[in-house]
C-alpha cells in the first residue's frame, strides 16, 4: 500500500522520468522550463481523467482514479506523456459511478505534456513577462508558467465554469495564485492588457482580434490555427505597432480541440439531391483530403467544409463535401484507373477550389505546411505560401463568409 506521504515521493521520482524524456525526446531545452516540470505536480491537476484505451475501432476511453486502479497506477498514468481527458461533450463526468465512454467528443483536457512543453519553449519568454493564457483546462500548463515567470504574470481564461473552478482548486493546492479569468477566451482580458505573450491551449479558425490588440508590439501571440476538417497547425506571430500579427507555422501536427465558440455546426448539411451540380472527372481524389500535407491545403481551399463517406443513391461508395455554411458540395465517386467523377454544386465550386489550391502548392513544389505563414491586419487574415506577399487564402473570420478565399 503506498501511503500518504509516498505520493510526494512516488510523484517526485516520476516527474524527474518525465523530465528526463522530454528532455531526451527533444521538446525540454531550457533549465528554467526544466525546473518547472520538475516541480509542478501535475497529479493534482488531474486527480480525475479518461484516458484513450488502445482497442481497435471505436474511440473509448476509460476512466482513471486512485480509487479505480491504485495510488501507483494513477500516478503512473498522471505522469506519462499523454493527453489525459477530464470533460467530454461540455457536460461533467459523473464520478460516483465512472464507466468507460466512447461515441463522446472531448471537451477539455491536461495536454500531452511533450506539446505542453514545446508550446512553452517556443514562446521565447523572458523574466519579467506577463503571459496571457487561453482555455485554462486542468491548470497545469498555467502552474507551469508560475513556476516560471511569478503567478502575479500569469492571467489564464477558461470558457467553462466547472472546469476553471477546478484548475483553480488545484493551482491553490500547489500555492499558485494567477489571475484566472471565466469567459469566453476569444474576447481576451483588455483589463490586464497588455501582455509580452499570448498562448492558446484552444484551436481557433482565426485569430480573433482582441488577442492582436492585447499584446504589446514586439509581443508574440502562439495559437493553434484549426478548421472543421483538421488542424492547420501551431503558429506564432509577431504584433507590431500598426496591430498587424504576422509569422509563420512552426508545427503542424499539434491539434487542439476547437474554441467551444468556432464549433462546426452540429448540421453536417443538406445531402444534394442526385441530379443537383454539374459533373466533371477528375485525377484527384477524396484520399487526398486525409493526407497530411494535401489535406492542409484543402483546408485553406475549403474553410467552412467537412466530409464523409456515404454510399450515393445508386450504391457506388461516395465521398461528400459539403460546406454546411453555404450549401455548397462536391460528391466524388470512384471511376476506375485512378479517376474519379466529381458533381459539385452551390454557392462555390469546392472541388475547382481545391484543385486551384493544389496547383499553387505543386507549383512552389508541395512544400510542408511549415513553408507556410499567417497575416493579420484589422481589415483581413491569411495565410501565405512562403512569403506574406506569396499565394494567399483567407481565413474565415466573423466578418468574412468562410468560403472567402483567394
Ligand atoms: C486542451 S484544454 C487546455 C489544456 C490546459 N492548458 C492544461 O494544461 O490542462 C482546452 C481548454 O480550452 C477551453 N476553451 C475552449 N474554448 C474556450 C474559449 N473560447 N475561451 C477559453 N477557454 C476555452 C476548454 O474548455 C478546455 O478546458
């Protein structure tokens, strides 16, 4: 039996192996960050979670506590490198019976520390800064940056009431005391403006304008940019005095889930009846929407759209894009010798939009969404092909219909 006292310990000995191998794995460079993982108990941040179950096909996660599985067990799991879930689908778990879920959508979250970490590193603070943070979660990367720069630096926002009366819970525990604020984070804090440094834990499908406005010029802004079909990736911008943020994609794999804001609608759209649209072939075909580096750009292409397979009308296996913002949709099905028939229709021609964007990328060379960068002005967003006077397509922001590209 471990006991009460062995939990300091036990947890001390496994944040020192988590240490080392982010460290080793290359996201931990600096001894302040360093030092901060060392200390942060990260166990009080999640006393409670759900954690991924590796079976095949269905997502199901299965919940984790002292009481389900043992003192040690649960401090193992608090301390591997994994995302651990502590919401699903905006509602509180219930705890005084925890079973296994699956078919849920998770809606908050301690972060895979390796991407907590390197999140932090690629903020460049300095002693002395103020950091904005965006969708406080369980807290933990908020006590990371106590540790670092002073609770009295750090304001963090949290969208949900229960989840920021959490991290709050645990932050105190730990003896950290930074302004935490319970609002929708996309609004930024103007009362603690301005920051050095402004850090999203939350996806976002643009930058929103407040976060320019609030940090300093010379400041850096570090946001996941996202769509509804996938992550565009980790970016990071610089503001200047004129309120422009420009810079570029430094990762692209980091998916955060979305600002509970910028949700896709529940709606996947209208089903376009079997004669709706023209019809065209096609060489491009609906694997490239999954492919990392395709799939980033018909991200850009297609801003407000999502897809599914379905069979069409006639049985043939169908692929659906439809942009539930306007009604727009392409419906691709399989022709044979690596062809495929495309019907599209409504407001945009998604597929011709797509294969525009396609012929820009394979023209600078199909490079990795890291060649590409972000603009923001007050008038626009975009993002870039190598240079922010390069190929462009708009990002949708509130003023702007989604389909907005260029
Ligand atoms: C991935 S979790 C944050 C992880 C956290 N930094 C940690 O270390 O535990 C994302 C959080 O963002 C919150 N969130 C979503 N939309 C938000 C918004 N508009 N403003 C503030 N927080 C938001 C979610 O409720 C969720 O708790």
């Amino acid at each position: 039996m471990t006991t009460e006292p062995d939990i300091d310990s036990t947890a001390a000995k496994l944040r020192h192996l988590l240490t080392s191998r982010l460290v080793g794995d290359g996201w931990l460079h600096s001894p302040q960050w360093r030092a901060a993982v060392e200390a942060v108990p990260r166990h009080e941040f999640v006393r409670r979670f759900y954690r991924e179950s590796d079976s095949p096909g269905l997502t199901t996660w299965t919940p984790v506590t002292a009481e389900l599985v043992g003192v040690e067990e649960w401090l193992r799991q608090a301390y591997t490198d994994d995302t651990l879930i502590t919401q699903f689908d905006g509602r509180e778990i219930d705890w005084s019976d925890p079973q296994p879920i699956s078919n849920a959508h998770p809606t908050s979250s301690s972060t895979l520390p390796a991407l907590v970490v390197r999140m932090l590193e690629e903020l460049q603070v300095q002693d002395g800064m103020t950091v904005l943070e965006i969708g406080t979660g369980t807290g933990y990367s908020t006590a990371l940056m106590c540790h670092r720069l002073g609770a009295e630096r750090v304001s963090s926002i949290e969208t949900d009431p229960d989840v920021a009366d959490r991290a709050r819970d645990a932050l105190d525990r730990c003896g950290y005391a930074p302004r935490l604020i319970v609002r929708d984070g996309l609004a930024g804090d103007s009362e603690g403006a301005p920051y050095d440094r402004t850090i999203a834990t939350c996806g976002v499908r643009h930058v929103p304008r407040p976060w320019v406005q609030q940090t300093r010029p010379g400041g850096l802004i570090l946001a996941t940019l996202r769509g509804w079909m996938r992550s565009l990736g980790l970016v990071r911008l610089t503001v200047d005095r004129t309120g422009r943020a420009e810079g570029r994609f430094i990762a692209d794999d980091p998916s955060f889930m979305i600002a509970r804001q910028q949700e896709a609608p529940l709606n996947l759209g209208m089903i376009p009846a079997p004669d709706d649209g023209t019809t065209r072939s096609t060489p491009h075909g609906p694997g490239l929407l999954g492919m990392p580096d395709s799939g980033f750009v018909a991200q850009l292409a297609m801003p407000g759209a999502r897809f599914f397979s379905m069979p069409t009308h006639d049985g043939t296996p169908g692929t659906y894009v439809i942009d539930a913002t306007n009604g727009s949709f392409a419906v691709l099905t399989p022709k044979g010798d690596g062809e495929w028939t495309v019907r599209q229709g409504g407001l945009i021609t998604l597929w011709d939009e797509f294969e525009q964007s396609l012929a820009v990328w394979h023209t600078a060379g199909s490079p990795p969404p890291t060649a590409f960068g972000v603009t923001v002005t007050p008038q626009r967003q975009c993002v870039w092909l190598g240079s922010p006077g390069g190929p462009n397509w708009r990002l949708p922001t509130a003023t702007q219909a989604p389909a907005d590209t260029a």
